[in-house]
C-alpha cells in the first residue's frame, strides 16, 4: 500500500472518530450534570424531613452529595481532556472502565431522551473507547495479543466450519478471512471467530490475551467491551453492504493499522531475521561462487 494511500486512510479515520468524539463529549456533559441534578434534588427534597432526624443530619447528606458530585465532575473533566489530549490526565489512567461501567447505560438513555440513534451513541463510546486504549501507549507480546472476529464475516456459501479452527479456512480470498488469516501470520497473534457473546467470552478465557483487537457491528462490539473489561479492546466496525449478520466485510488496513500500534516486536527476533536473510544471500553467492569455480575446472576446460 502506498504512503499516500496510507496517508488518506488514516486521515479519513481521523475525521471519522472526530464527529463522533463531539457526540460522546456532548452525552457525557450532558449526563453528569443530569446526575449532579439528580443528586441535589435527592439532598434538597428530604432537607426538612432530615432536620428533624437530626440538626447535623442535613450537612451530612449535603457533605455526601457535594462529594460524589465532585467526583462525578472530576470523572468527567479527566475523560473530556483525556480524549482531547490523547494522554491521561487528572489520574485518568483508570477512567476507561468507569465510562464502560456507568457512561454508556446513562448516555444511551439520555441520548434516547434526545432522539439521537443508539447506533451513533455506540459508535460514538466505541470511537472514544479506542482513543482511551491508544492513550495508553502500550505494546503487547503478540502471543498476548487476540484477534477476535465475527463468522458473519465468512461467505455465507462457505461449507468450511471456521468457528473452533479457524485454520480449516482454504484462503480462496472470496471473504475478507483470508486477509485476516495472513494478517494473523505476519504478526504472530491469536485469531479465533466466535458466533456470539458466550462463545467470545469462551475464546478469551481460553487464551486470556491482554489485548483484543475486534471486529463487530456498534451494538456487538460495545457489549463486548464491556463484558472484557478490564482486559483492553480495540474495535474495528465492519461494513455490512447486504445488511447486518451476512457477508460482512472489514477493510483489513484498519486492522492492520491497529496490529501496528500494539503488537511488540522483539528488536532480537528482527536482528535474527535480518541475519538469516544475510546469511541467505550469503549462501547463494558461495554457490554461484563454487558453480563457477566447478565449470573452470571441468574436464576439456
């Protein structure tokens, strides 16, 4: 793929994650304070009914409520600035699984209180999920490293069973497995295909990874950050030109692209590479060396 092909895409997936990053900033402001609302209104209502409890009653209500609306306050600001900078802020290192755990339920039934598509909310928390992981800046072993993709993306045609080995895949390049199959090889990470969420969870017991790179629909994709968590998921939409669940693609430099940022790969593993293929070469000028040495010195030269 040329730099400037490379180039476009990764701009194009910039702009993609920047209309959705306005989205989940605009939900999550509007949420925490719809909390902060709520919370007052929890301390306010029974204030009367408190101070007859007990005249230190109400200030120590009021003292509960200030505190976990400044906590709600910090969460939200370390998230808002962690997505804008890119990097943890306000000890925000942690931040992601209190967005997974309790954002995204408040968010999709305030968006809903908008009008606003629970498809773009999904979108949006998996786009943001995404800066939350890169913001890490973290490199994993590839055999730490999992690719999880959905059977929705084989050709519904395909009499291969790919969901427990996915090596039975004959690559005849008629679906985008193929092209994650050789993506899987290059890097030397885990693949698997699961059907659905119980059969997902299964695979990332079994291989217990520290990172999982997917590919989903926002729906699926969203509650499967969820149910990994705390083990990082970097998600990656697929296209669905016949519709949702058949003959899915994925366009394969994103995942590629993704490999690239996660994967580590041992600077030894890449000098004994190099070595190998200099020692190849090497190989084959002694043989053109000795071929020719033979001929000089064959019988009637």
């Amino acid at each position: 793929m040329s730099t400037e092909s490379q180039n476009f895409l990764e701009k194009e997936i910039q702009d993609s994650f920047e209309a959705r990053k306005r989205l989940f900033i605009g939900l999550i402001t509007g949420t925490s304070v719809l909390v902060c609302l709520i919370l007052l209104l929890l301390w306010y209502i029974p204030y009367v009914g408190l101070d007859s409890i007990h005249p230190w009653a109400p200030w120590v209500m009021g003292t509960v409520v200030a505190l976990a609306i400044g906590f709600i306050f910090w969460v939200s600001l370390g998230l808002v600035l962690n997505i804008l900078l890119k990097r943890p802020v306000l000890y925000s290192r942690n931040l992601r699984g209190i967005s997974i755990k309790f954002f995204l339920p408040l968010m999709t039934i305030f968006g809903r209180l908008l009008r606003i598509p629970k498809q773009k909310i999904r979108a949006s928390f998996i786009k943001v999920n995404n800066e939350l992981v890169l913001s890490e800046s973290r490199k994993y072993p590839p055999d730490k490293v999992l690719m999880l993709m959905p059977h929705c993306l084989q050709n519904s045609i395909c009499s291969r069973r790919l969901t427990y080995n996915v090596n039975n895949c004959k690559r005849c390049g008629e679906c985008s497995i193929s092209g994650l199959l050789d993506l899987s090889s290059r890097y030397g990470v885990h693949m698997a295909i699961a059907t659905g969420g119980t059969i997902a969870r299964r695979i990332v017991v079994n291989i217990r990874p520290r990172l999982i790179v997917a590919v989903a629909c926002e729906r699926d994709l969203a509650s499967g950050i969820q149910d990994a968590y705390p083990i990082p998921v970097y998600g990656v939409l697929n296209e669905r030109p016949k519709g949702p669940c058949l003959d899915t693609r994925v366009t394969l430099e994103h995942v590629r692209l993704a490999l690239d940022k996660f994967v580590y790969v041992s600077l030894q593993k890449t000098d004994s590479d190099s070595r190998n293929g200099d020692e190849s070469e090497q190989a084959t000028e002694n043989k053109v060396q000795l071929s020719e040495i033979s001929r000089k010195n064959a019988p009637g030269k």
